[in-house]
C-alpha cells in the first residue's frame, strides 16, 4: 500500500496518468517517464510531442467509457488522476457529473478490478478552504467557499471523496490539491491564459483577491513522490507561495512590460457584479467560463492555504513565481501561442537550468 514504506522501483511501475496531454497531466506524464517508469496517457486525442520528450504510450479513449478505462489500466500498478472537466461557470448538460463524478468512480472501480496498487488524484484548492494571511487554512481546516460554489467545485469534492474512501477501503488513493498551476506548456491555454490577459494592456482593474501558486514541474514531482510515499486516504494542499492577483500582475509587468498601471476594485462592488456575470452565465448557458457568479468570486477571494504537508512529504522546493511566469510566457512565444510577446528576462532566478523543462529540480531527487 501507499505510504507503508515499500519502495517502487519505476522500472517494475508501469502508470497510466489520465488526462496526460492537458496541461498538469502532461508535466506528470513526463516527469514519471524521465525517473524510469513506462507510461501509458489516457487522452481523446494524443498531444503534439517535442524533441526531447520522454516515451509515453498513448491509450486514445473516453474516460467516461469503460471498455477505453479498461483497455488503459490493462497491465500497470499505478494510476494518476489527472482528467477533470474544469470550468467555473453553469454546467447545463452536466459534464461535471459525468467526468468528475461517475468516471472517477468507475476509474476507481476497474483500477481495483485490473490489480492496481497505487492511485493519486488530482484534485483542487477549492474543495479545500480560505485562511487568512496570519492563520491559512491546511487540509483540516472545515470547508467554507461557499462564495464559490459551483458545478466545479461540487463535483471535485465529490470525486475527492470517492478517491479518498476508496469504494469502501478497497483502494484509498492520495489527493493533491493544487494552487494555480503556472509554467510551460499550457496548451489550452489555462492559467497562461490570465497572463497573457494581463499583457494585452498598460492598465489593469484587478480585484483584491489572490491565490497560492505552484510551479508546474514541481506539481509534476509532488505526483510522483505522492505516488512513490502518498499516505493512502489523505490529501495534500500543493502549493508555493500566496500572490494576490495585484502581485501577480506586476510580475507580468516585470517581463513583458505591461501592465503598468494598477488599479484595485473595491470589494463592495463584488455581489453586484456576482448577480450580473451569474444572470450572463445563465443566458449563455455556461457558454463563456470566465463570466459566473463563482469566477468572479474567486476574483475577490483570498485564499491563504498553507502546504508544509506535501512539502515536508514530497521534499518540495518552489522556484521564485517570476521564474514560472516568465517561463509560461516564453513558452507560450516560442510555441506560438503568442507569438508577438517581448519578453525581459528577469534577473533573480531564470538561468538556464540542468533539464530540458527550463527547471532546477529539488536535490530530494
């Protein structure tokens, strides 16, 4: 069992890792596969590879078909959770319920069917809670987001609890729960995508909310370790440290020369622009993800969540957030995504690295 002391051997540990041509589940599928293990990606449709890139079998299929779940897990000992349908706003033909709920459990049920030994979800701060800067909630902390409920947010913590109960005992797996997730690779984009907004203009109307973030590749290593020495039936807040969203705009500005202006919104106009972007979302029907009640919520929420757990479990060491968001925004330049963006590269922390992700990796191995 997980956490018991037993060490894998990544030869001896084939894995497959849902949703490993998306962003998180790409840095893991890769991670796993350079420390040895073989790795199968369970994905609709394989990513674009690049030179460089480590050995991954692709296993084309539906998470939410059993034969595709079946035929995925069909030889390996662990599994990582990474495939999530994500998005803040209405959910009217309940693809929350279908991937996050149902397909996680029927995940869970065939993964205990083949043999597997070890599973690790990849869950979300929001099933977790808000502290304060003085006093951030940790993973015992009593939920209280109800400011940001949402199809989201319902679902993952209905999924985190069938990983974690384990249908019953019969597998627990390990939850990590990450801060905003930023580095390369963000093929949608997702997180990069706040960024880039933030670039397009000298002047920002930015709420005061704010976030712990974590750089992508150490969210990857958070995965295998978890995998590796995860306690079975816990979870694990994964992040670095807490930006506002002010701060994390300035680093923008830092690299790529706007925003230069900064201007706060006041907490007070957050219900009436709640009650708007809710009656927009509405009418839309989920159409623009950006625009709900809970996205516009979480503009204004400060989520001080604290991550000694993983970070004494895992060994973690977090980069400077300059060096995640100048390295996010080299790589959406040079893959295209924004191919116009000039960028300064920052002085404290972005040398060339040992690997080929950009990336110094903890000494912990």
């Amino acid at each position: 069992m997980i956490g018991q002391g037993r060490a894998i051997d990544p030869g001896e540990w084939p894995v497959l890792v849902t949703g490993a041509s998306g962003f998180v589940g790409g840095h893991v599928a890769r991670e796993l596969a350079r420390a040895g293990h073989r790795v199968r990606g369970l994905t609709r449709r394989p990513p674009v590879e690049r030179p460089g890139d480590p050995p991954i079998e692709w296993s084309v299929g539906d998470l939410r078909e059993a034969s595709d779940r079946r035929r995925a897990l069909a030889g390996v000992r662990g599994v990582i959770h990474s495939a999530s349908w994500v998005s803040l706003g209405s959910d009217p033909r309940g693809e929350g319920a279908s991937v996050n709920v149902e397909a996680t459990r029927g995940l869970l049920a065939d993964a205990i069917a083949s043999g597997v030994e070890r599973l690790v979800y990849t869950s979300t701060l929001h099933t977790l809670a808000a502290g304060t800067a003085e006093a951030p909630a940790d993973e015992s902390t009593p939920w209280n987001l109800e400011r940001v409920r949402s199809p989201y947010e319902r679902t993952k913590r209905e999924a985190e609890a069938i990983i974690l109960d384990g249908l019953g005992g019969s597998l627990p797996g390990v939850a990590l729960c990450p801060g905003m997730v930023i580095g390369p690779r963000d093929p949608k984009p997702t997180s990069t995508s706040l960024l880039l907004l933030m670039a397009r203009s000298p002047l920002a109307f930015l709420p005061g909310g704010g976030i712990p973030i974590v750089d992508a590749r150490v969210a990857a290593i958070a995965h295998r370790r978890a995998l590796e020495s995860g306690e079975p039936g816990q979870r694990y807040a994964l992040v670095g440290p807490y930006l506002s969203f002010a701060d994390l705009a300035r680093l923008v500005g830092r690299v790529t020369g706007w925003p230069r202006t900064i201007l706060p919104l006041p907490d007070l106009i957050e219900r009436p622009v709640c009650r708007a972007a809710g009656m927009v979302d509405r009418l839309s029907g989920g159409r623009w993800i950006e625009v709900s009640e809970a996205a516009v919520a979480g503009g204004f929420l400060r989520l001080h969540v604290r991550g000694d757990r993983a970070d004494r479990a895992f060994g973690l060491v977090h980069p400077p957030p300059i060096v995640s968001v100048y390295e996010a925004l080299e790589d959406a330049r040079r893959s295209g995504i924004a191919p116009r963006l000039r960028l300064r590269r920052p002085e404290d922390g972005t040398s060339p690295s040992a690997d080929q992700s950009g990336f110094v990796r903890s000494s912990s191995g």
